[in-house]
C-alpha cells in the first residue's frame, strides 16, 4: 500500500477511534452506572425535548415520578449491597417493562421517573405500582418494599418541564405522608396548595423589608421560685391577611429560597432593641437566640453576629447564643471558631436540643459552653417514665459537676416542673410557666414579676474546668 494511502488509512481509523471514545464518554456522562439507566441530567434534557414534540403535535405526556417505600429500611437490615442489587433489579423491572417510546431513568437515590405517551395515564400508573410491589428476592430472602408514584401530565397540569417535574414531585409526596404503595396525580387540590406557596413565596420577599418578621418572647424563670430572669427570642410573622403565623407556616420556605438569613437579622436586631432598656433596668439578666444551622456553616458568622451586635444596645454579656447540638457534632473545628470568637467578646453559649442521641459531655469539658438547654423530647416523659428521669437526673449532676447550668424547655405541667426542680434543674421555659408573646405583653410581664419580687442578677458561676 503507498505511503500515503496508508497514512489515510490510518488517520481514518484514528478518527472512528476519536468517534467511538467521544460517544462512550458521552454515553457514560448521560448513564447511572449502577442501574444502566439514563440519569437525571439526560433525563431532564430528554424531558424537555418530548414535551417540545408534543406541543407541536397537540399530544400529552406522563411524567411518573417513583420513590421506593421502605427502602432505608432494606438498607440497614441487609445492607448496602443488598441495597444496591434491590435497586438494580427494579431498574432492570422498569425498562423491562417500559412500552417502546417509553423512557426510564434513575433521578437519585432510590427515585425513579418514566415519561410515557400512553393515553390512560392512570392504568399505567398502576402498572408501575402492582409492578414495584411485587416481591424481589435478595440473597435467598423476599422483599417487598412497594413503591410510589406521583404524576402530572402536559399539557393539562403544566406548560413546562419544570413545573411538571415540581407538580408530579408535590403529588409523589401526598402519596408518601399518606403511607405510600400507591399512585397520585395532580389535582386542583394539589394546584390550590401550589399556588398558595408561590404567594406565600412572593409575601415573604416582602414582609422583610415591610417589618411584618417580628421578635416574639419566652420567658425563662428561676426553677426556685418561678421569677423570670431572661427571655429566648423567637419569630413570628404578622401577615396582614392571615394573621399571626408561627414559624412551622414560613421558615421552611424562607431557609429554600434563602431568606433565612435576612430573618435571623431582623429578628435579631429588633429583639436587641427591645429587650436592651429590660436588660439596662435590671428585668432579666439575659436574652437568648437560636442559631440557623445554615448560618453556623458560614465562616464568618461569629464576626457577622458581632458586628451585628454592636449596632445594638444589648451589651454582649446579656447576649446568649443558642447552638444545636446536632451542627457542633457535625464539624467541630468550625463550632469551636464560633464559639471562642463569641465567647471572647463576653458572649455566652448555650447548646440547645441537648440529650437528644448526640450528647458528647467531652465537648463541655473542652469547649466554652455556660449552659446546655435539655431537649423537649425529654421533658415530656420526665414525668411518666422512671427511666427518662434517671436519665434526666444523670445529665444533671454531670452538668453541675461540670461547672454547666442545665434550662429545662418544654415544661408543659406542674409534674415535670415539680421533678426536675427535686432533681436541681436551675432554669426552665415552656407553657406552664408562659407562652411565647410580643414584646409589649412580654415587658408587662417583666414589670409584674419585678414588683412580685425585686432581684439583683450576678454574674455566671466561674467555670471548673479549662477550655483548651
């Protein structure tokens, strides 16, 4: 073969090895590799295309969105090996019942999507269901976890692949809360629930700058004598239309679009200036906020919270910053920055949620925290269950023993009040003592229980130990 000819051939060949390696790469990239599916980004770009199709012929698409049930539980008891073949097999099940035009696609985790073009969109929901359910058998055992279906159709439910995916997620979910092993599509009910967020969304951009975020106040009193001797700071929302809301009805939607941040300042500064003159005069000795653990992840929130602070007239000795137990376990370092940044200042820690499976009494020993809050879970059967209160009377004494004081939250009876004042719990809060209330009623209050019995606050108790 002339030289040139070969050099041709050659090049050739190099260019369909060049082809071949670009379309496994790419095949790969658009491929979950464990179930042999297309993933979710081609999926999403496949979605779109179908859709596009669709509309240009006046056709309907199904997106069916599949959460396997119980799946976490497979999981622990068999393993994530098991774990993986389980997943496997229902991907094998799923393509291998996908009708042609039909497309399968592992979303994640154990959730699955299809998009189908079948007519009765109902019946094939079903299939998907009677088809999950069916038991698989891994290593020599039979399982069943079952399966859930969500689905929204274009275009009767949605315009777009966005809103379809949202739509058919939000039905997938009303089928999970409702015990799952079933199917759902959207509804009008499902569309009011929509809409009334997507409002919601839009009020809360402007009930920040409007001032309708505002510091409400809990009490916390003297396990002695029940005087109050300092405030936790909570939010509420006046919503001019729906009232007072509690923090369930926004906060989960104000930490998805990234609001919560610009919350906790708001909240934070108005609570200042409020319980400032209360702090000045002698009414409570200190005023406690909880920490978003959003906030906590970002490096410089101590220096932000201390700068926040001296805007303010509360003095940092008043302030108490509330820290979950479960994020100073979570990244420790970042934690300890926090909390001597702050403490430095004359800012004290309290761990809030504390007993709740995370305790680590090392931290306390190493770690500048004055107070640990116990944890509401706890307190609710400190009363009924004798080994709930051993418990409780435990993490007292080694929290004494420790130089720590211990508030009690959620004190809802006389009973527990009555328990953990025998046991030597020195502060609680919770409804048999106050509810939360504004700042007006909560000022009221402070000038009662002053006339009811003067007080002069001192200083924390010196620590027993080191913080290195």
């Amino acid at each position: 073969m002339p030289e040139s000819a070969q050099r041709l051939a050659d090049l050739t060949a190099r260019v369909a090895e060049l082809e071949a390696e670009r379309e496994l790469t790419l095949r790969l990239a658009q491929t979950d590799s464990l179930t042999g599916l297309v993933n979710r980004g081609a999926f999403t770009a496949a979605l779109c295309e179908r859709l596009e199709a669709a509309g240009a012929r006046g056709g309907r698409v199904g997106l069916f969105v599949i959460d396997l049930d119980r799946f976490k539980h497979l999981n622990d008891t068999l393993g994530h090996h098991a774990g993986d073949l389980f997943l496997a097999e229902v991907g094998d099940r799923l393509s291998g019942a996908a009708a042609p035009g039909e497309l399968v696609a592992r979303l994640g985790g154990d959730e699955f999507a299809l998009i189908s073009d079948d007519p009765d969109v109902a019946a094939r929901a079903q299939r998907l269901v009677d088809l999950l359910t069916q038991p698989h058998t891994i290593y020599g055992s039979q399982v069943s976890p079952g399966a859930s279906v969500g689905l929204a159709v274009f275009p009767d439910d949605a315009p777009n692949a966005g809103d379809l995916q949202r739509f058919a997620d939000m039905a997938l979910y009303r089928v999970k809360t409702q015990g799952g092993r079933r199917w759902s599509a959207f509804d009008a009910e499902l569309r009011a629930e929509n809409q009334h967020r997507r409002t919601l969304e839009a009020e809360l951009r402007r009930a920040i700058p409007a001032g309708e975020i505002e510091p409400w106040f809990q009490p916390v009193v003297d396990s002695a004598d029940s005087r109050i001797v300092g405030v936790e700071v909570l939010v509420r929302w006046r919503h001019p239309e729906h009232g007072l809301l509690s923090p369930a009805a926004f906060v989960p939607i104000a930490e998805e679009l990234d609001l919560i941040g610009r919350i906790d300042e708001a909240v934070f500064e108005a609570g200042c200036a409020r319980a400032a003159p209360w702090v000045a005069e002698g009414l409570i000795e200190g005023v406690a906020f909880n920490v978003s653990p959003r906030d906590l992840l970002d490096p410089s929130f101590s220096r932000k919270l201390i700068g926040r602070l001296g805007r303010t007239a509360l003095p940092a000795t008043a302030l108490i910053v509330e820290i979950t137990e479960t994020f100073l376990l979570r990244d420790l370092a970042l934690s300890r920055r926090h909390i001597e940044r702050l403490s430095a200042k004359g800012i004290r820690i309290a761990l809030d949620d504390f007993g709740t499976g995370y305790s680590n009494l090392r931290a306390l020993m190493h770690l500048p925290i004055q107070t640990v809050k116990l944890d509401r879970s706890l307190i609710c059967d400190v009363a009924k269950d004798a080994r709930v209160g051993k418990l409780v009377g435990s993490m007292l004494y080694a929290a004494r023993s420790l130089g720590v004081r211990i508030v009690a939250e959620g004190v809802e009876d006389e009973a527990q009040a009555i328990l953990l004042r025998a046991a030597g719990c020195e502060r609680m809060q919770g409804y048999w003592f106050d509810r939360p209330m504004p700042a007006d009623e909560m000022e009221a209050r402070l000038r009662q229980s002053m006339e009811a019995a003067p007080r002069t606050f001192v200083a924390e108790p010196t620590r027993r130990r080191a913080h290195g």
